[in-house]
C-alpha cells in the first residue's frame, strides 16, 4: 500500500504486517462458507422444504405474519429488509430443499424475530449507518489528505471516520452470531430438524457463514490500526525533525 512520507508516496510492507493475517482469515472464511454452502445444498433435508417452505412455516408461527418473501437474484444474496418487512431469498435457497437453503431462511428469520422485539444491537447497527456512509465516502480522503498534508489533526480526523466502518463490523458480529442462534432455536422447535446429524450440518453451515463476518470485523480493525501507526510514526518523525 502506498505510504505519505516526506518524500512522497511508496510502497509500505508494514500494511502486510497488519493486514495479511485479515486477509488470510478472509480466505480462508469466504473458502469455508462456499465448501459449507456446496456441500450442504447437495443435500436434502429430511421434511423435504424449501427455503420458501421454511419462511411460509416459520413467520406464522414466529408470529411474523407481516413479513413477506421474494426472491432476489444472485447466489447467496439471502437477506431480511427491515425496512420494508421484507425476506428476501435467493433462488437455490427459495426453491431447493436442501439443508443450506433450510438454514439460510431460518437465519434470516432470525433477523426478522430482531427486528420486532428491537433487538438492541440490530438497532444500534441500524443508528450508525449514516456514520458508516460517510466515513467511506470521505474519511479515507480526508485522513490521507492529512498524512501527505502532514496535518495530524486532519489525519486523525479521518481516522474517527473510518473507524465507524470498524465499529460497524464489531457491532455485526452479535447480530449475526445470535439471528443463527434463533435460526436453530426456530428449526429445532418447530420440526424442521429430525436428527442430531441434521442438527450438526445445519450448525455448520451457519458457522462458516458467522465466520465471514468475524473476518469482516478483523480486517476492519487491523485496517484502522495501521492508520494509526502511521499516523504516529509520521507525528515522531515530525517531532525527531524539529
């Protein structure tokens, strides 16, 4: 990654320092999720239900009659719009009656359940979205701005921006992690789950998805961190010169 220094720009090794272990996390993370995923839609569940037959079993019971289902194109696309009361499920998952689709639904039902009891991190990710977009769209300008500026306010300015996006992963991750907890809560009270193997596979596959976003959350963090080391090698080496 290029670095601002006195004599311009070059090339940082230390940003591999921080960041290849968040990229090898990533990885690995987006490879466990797609084996999971491949695995488990080639395998049928034991009710024979489709993801669509999932939200049709579930909302009603989960008393959620107010949210609907559409399907949405892509692979893996499946989320619950909150917005608009809105479950919205790719077509595999809408459609096959495998163990992934059955675990996929159930886990955005998962978040529709949040939704309607205000489930304090849902909401709290919801506040910070604003914040989110505008450290993206201007927090990186204004931090580098001030690093090749050799402005330290500035940079650190830029350094709270960012770190929204930092935030906003950490606060994800109990989000994520407890709509799969609902999500085996609500097939295991309901019989969608028959067997302990069944109930095994569906963990699975919801731990390699709920992997993808401690990732998430590692790169964001270790990202802002390299921010401010360099901040703060820039600032000593400002201080050395004087």
């Amino acid at each position: 990654m290029p670095y601002a220094g006195y004599g311009g720009f070059y090339f940082d090794p230390m940003y591999f320092v921080f960041l290849l272990p968040a990229l090898l996390l990533t990885l690995y993370a987006q490879w466990r999720v797609q084996s999971s995923y491949s695995k488990w839609n080639q395998v049928r569940n034991s009710r024979n239900v489709t993801g669509a037959d999932v939200a049709r079993i579930l909302l009603p019971r989960d008393g959620l009659q107010n949210v609907s289902v559409e399907e949405v194109p892509g692979q893996l696309t499946d989320h619950y719009d909150p917005s608009s009361d809105v479950l919205r499920l790719s077509p595999q998952v809408a459609r096959q009656p495998s163990i992934a689709a059955m675990s996929i639904a159930a886990h955005e039902i998962g978040h529709a359940e949040q939704d309607r009891e205000g489930y304090l991190w849902m909401k709290l990710r919801a506040g910070i979205v604003p914040f989110v977009n505008i450290g993206a769209s201007l927090g990186y300008l204004i931090f580098f701005g001030g690093l090749f500026a050799q402005v330290p306010a500035i940079a650190w300015i830029g350094v709270l921006m960012v770190s929204a996006g930092a935030i906003f992963a950490l606060v994800t991750l109990p989000v994520e992690l407890n709509a799969s907890s609902r999500a085996m809560r609500l097939l295991t009270e309901s019989g969608l789950i028959t067997s302990e193997a069944e109930r095994d596979a569906a963990h699975d596959m919801l731990s390699a998805a709920a992997l993808t976003y401690v990732a998430g959350a590692a790169q964001a963090v270790l990202t802002i961190l390299y921010y401010v080391f360099l901040l703060l090698g820039q600032t000593s080496r400002h201080q050395d010169d004087r």
